[in-house]
C-alpha cells in the first residue's frame, strides 16, 4: 500500500489530469452537438414554414418566389440529411450523460457519499478510479456498438 501523502497526490492527479479533464471534453463534444442540433432543427423548421407561404404567392411579378421555395427545400433536405449523418441528438445526449455520471461519481468520492465510499483512504480512491473508468468505457462501447452496428447496415 502507498503512504498517505503519495496516493492522495496521485489522487489528486488522477482527478485533475483525468477526471477534470475528460469532464470538459464530453461537455465541450456535448456543446457541439447540441449547436449543430438545433442549428439544422432552425433551418427545417424556418425553411419548412417559409416554403408553402412562398408558393403561395409565386404568381406572376412574384413567380420568381418557386424558385427560393425551391432552394428551401434543398435546405430542408440536406440539413436533415446532415442531423441523419452527424447524430447532433444521440452524441449531445451521450456526452452530457457521460460528463454527469462523471461527475456524479467524483462528487460521490470527494463526500465520501455511500458505502464504497464512505471509508474514504485508499479503497475508496480505487473504486473511484475503477467506476470513473467504467463511465467512461461504457461510452466507448457504446461508439463501437454503433460503429459496428453501421458497418453491418452496409
């Protein structure tokens, strides 16, 4: 076993280096895909909306309005095809529920809230380090379940 002063330094490490720093990517990768989210949902449902007023009134000095309501559905089309491909929704759900399990556990640990934790010391620090890890792997099981599941569609 390590002394008390080493494995709280490495505890403290592990938390800062790893913890910390993976809770920022998956809420920076979570930001991301909630702006492309609603950033094609705006485009649908505004160029959805804007294309049966524009046919409407595409007669005669105004027949050149078709042509915008054209190009509006090309818009609807492809940012809906560019939800489909990206997976804004599924990834900005997955790496928010990923940075709050995260978090759940460290705020766990750092309380010493529930049984495995409660002890505090050394067991406590490595069934953090063991459940932390666990988070972050069923996430990457999850992508590669996915990844799996895509190549066989094809």
């Amino acid at each position: 076993m390590a002394s008390n002063a080493e494995w709280k330094q490495q505890s403290e490490k592990y938390i800062t280096d790893r913890i910390q720093d993976q809770i920022s990517w998956y809420e920076r990768k979570s930001r991301i895909n909630k702006t492309g989210y609603y950033r094609c949902r705006y485009l649908i449902i505004g160029s959805g909306a804007l294309i049966p007023l524009l046919v409407g009134y595409a007669e005669g000095w105004f027949d050149w309005l078709k042509y915008v309501a054209g190009f509006l559905g090309v818009v609807v089309a492809v940012s809906e095809g560019i939800m489909s491909l990206k997976k804004f929704l599924e990834n900005w759900s997955t790496y928010r529920l990923t940075a709050e399990r995260l978090r759940r556990e460290l705020y766990f640990y750092e309380n010493m809230v529930g049984d495995d934790y409660a002890p505090g010391g050394e067991p406590a620090f490595k069934k953090f380090v063991l459940r932390a890890e666990q988070v972050m792997a069923s996430e990457n099981e999850e992508w590669k379940s996915y990844i799996e599941t895509t190549q066989e569609q094809k």
